[in-house]
C-alpha cells in the first residue's frame, strides 16, 4: 500500500542493505507516503521503485481491477515477475497483497522465488472467521516460505491454520522506534491533563462508545480536556453532541490532520489514551502512549497482553460502563510515576529501531 507509512518504516530497515526493491501497489493510491518517496528517491545502498503503476493510473487500474474480478492486478503482477525475476515475492498485507499473490501463483504456478507474508493486524484474527476469507488465508500460507506477525497471537492462529514455514522474531511491522524518541523525558503526571482518544468509527473501530464513557465520567473530568484524534465525520458528530450535552471540554482533529511530531506531543501531554477496536495487532498508537507515558486503556484484541499487564487497562466488553471504569483505573494509575517509567521501558526493550532491525536481519537474506 504506497500510501502506508507501515510500508514506508518496514521498508526504511533495508535501506543500507543493498537490494534492490520493486513496489508493486496492492491498493489504489492518490499519493506516496513521503517517507516511501524519500525511498524511491535511491539516496540509500537500496534501490526503490514503484512497478505496475503510476500515482496517475493508480486509482483507474483499482477501478479496472475490481470490474475485471480482480484479475487485471495479478496479471499485471505475473508479468513483472516474468520480466525481472525477483528472488523473493512479498505480500506486506493478506487481503490485498496476499490475495492478489495467490491468483497470480494459482495461474501461473510458483516460481523460483521464496513467497514471504506479513500479517497485517486483522489478516488472521479478523478475516479468518470468514470462510471465504479462511480458505484463502490457508492457501496462502501453505504456500509462503516465510511468514511475519507483530504477535505471538497471530503467529499461534498461522500454525493452526496450517503454516509449517519458517516464522521470524515477533516485531511491530511499523518499525522500530528512535532513540530521540525513547529518550525523552517524561512529563510529569501533574501537568498531564488529557485523556485522548483514537477517533475512528467504523469497520472495527469503536471510537463511540469511548465518547458514551467519556459521557458517563463527565462529572468527574474536571480540568480533563478530552482530545479525539484521527476522527472520521461519525466520530465528530458524536463528539460534538457530548460536548454540548454533558458540558465536557471535547476537542477533535480528523484524520490526517496532525504530524506526527504534533501527535506525539499530544501523548506526552495525556494521562490516559483510549482505543477501541473489534480487531487490531499490535496498536501503534498505543506504543506510542506507552513510550510518552500515558497509561494506555486499549481493546483486549490489540494483542495488548503481550505489552502491559498492571501498567495499563485491557478491555474484554465494548460496553460505555466497562471502558468508563477502564478510564477510572487508568487515570488512577497515571498517579504513580512507576507506571508510566515501566512501560516507556517496555516499548524501549521490545520495539526500538534496534529490536526491530535485528528481528527483521535476514529477512531478505541480507545482514546474516
């Protein structure tokens, strides 16, 4: 997806290897992230390019794609692969990337390259319940040679649907973070007076009824500002109908409306980050309230088990009521300075650019 900064970060780890990267879009892209084009612009040991498509045809070949049964892409795909060779082919995503592999190798049969997967947050958690989807996902894992997972859970649901290949070290697949990061001291619990929320509502996401327990506390947020982020136009209007009906201090920024740097300012300055999904790997959203020091209240289906125990909130009931008492315990909890020092460590020991970089080593067959 060129669009994706998972995509821009996971490649950035190869930069110095030396290969040589060709990017065949799995989704329809009005841009290129900026991160993937200082990429493609080969200042790095690695070369970068984009196959397939243009930004300009993207979106015409997506529509193309879908009129054609989704058999315009893989065609297309089977016939790079036919004019370069490669010694590897990645799918960076199941039901896009994976999908479209699984024509191309159905039609064409699998070549002399290693098939190498990753395992978005949903791929096998969500889609897998499916039978539709089920099938596919087995089909495809039997005929990967490498598989990727940001968590022990996926990497469990893969072997139980049949994978034998060889599985890598568990990583966030967003890449690592920098140690400007991960260094920076913590604002102290007292000048932290925000609670914010992962905005998105829809699909999977589940930002409503964070707003309905915001709801219920309101007589207890005095001097809490609640900040919702990446909202979409549903989120919105349920944020502003809080607002003026339980008189709480809401403010909201859509999607894509804050850099990063602004977003990581935000955690720095929140007691509390709330997000709610039916289905997620690991959130990087919720790495980086951990690596700034807000106590994360997160959905039990983000894998979370595997990042905090005591040192945050896990949600088992999407129900206002539960996430309500969830917020209580973690603004309590943002009280006690260990708190927030314990889990900056965690996020420090087990997704830095270090730790990332040494579970991907070899990925490629490079840095052995």
């Amino acid at each position: 997806m060129l669009d994706s900064v998972h995509l821009a970060r996971w490649l950035g780890h190869f930069a110095h290897d030396g290969h040589d990267f060709l990017i065949f879009p799995s989704s329809p892209h009005r841009r290129v992230h900026p991160l993937l084009k200082e990429l493609l612009a080969n200042k790095s040991d690695s070369k970068f390019r984009v196959v397939g498509s243009t930004r300009q045809t993207g979106v015409l070949l997506f529509v193309m794609d879908r009129l054609s049964g989704n058999r315009l892409a893989s065609l297309l795909l089977g016939q790079v692969i036919d004019r370069f060779r490669p010694d590897y082919l990645h799918a960076v995503e199941i039901q896009h990337a994976g999908y479209m592999c699984l024509r191309t190798i159905s039609r064409k049969g699998k070549g002399k390259y290693r098939f190498l997967v990753t395992n978005y947050g949903s791929d096998l958690f969500w889609f897998a319940r499916f039978e539709e989807h089920r099938q596919r996902i087995v089909q495809i894992l039997s005929l990967a040679d490498g598989y990727f997972a940001e968590c022990e859970r996926d990497v469990s649901l893969a072997r139980k649907l049949g994978y034998q290949g060889r599985t890598f070290p568990v990583a966030p697949n967003a890449g690592g973070f920098s140690s400007e990061i991960l260094e920076r001291p913590l604002t102290s619990s007292r000048d932290r007076s925000t609670i914010l929320i992962k905005g998105y509502h829809g699909w999977v996401g589940r930002a409503k009824i964070a707003l309905d327990a915001i709801r219920l506390l309101a007589d207890e947020l005095e001097g809490v500002e609640v900040v919702v982020y990446s909202a979409n136009l549903v989120t919105w209007v349920k944020a502003m109908q809080v607002r003026l009906e339980a008189k709480i201090r809401i403010k909201v920024f859509l999607k894509n409306q804050l850099t990063h740097s602004q977003m990581l300012e935000l955690f720095s300055k929140s007691k509390v980050y709330v997000g709610l999904s039916l289905s997620d790997g690991i959130s990087t959203s919720m790495l980086e309230a951990m690596a700034m020091g807000a106590v994360p209240v997160q959905t039990s289906t983000a894998c979370c088990d595997e990042w905090f125990n005591e040192t945050g909130v896990k949600i088992d009931e999407l129900r206002p009521e539960t996430v309500a008492n969830g917020i209580r315990e973690a603004i309590r909890l943002s009280q006690l300075p260990q708190v927030a020092q314990e889990n900056k460590k965690t996020v420090s020991q087990k997704a830095s650019i270090e730790f990332v970089s040494l579970a991907t080593n070899g990925f490629y067959g490079g840095r052995h």
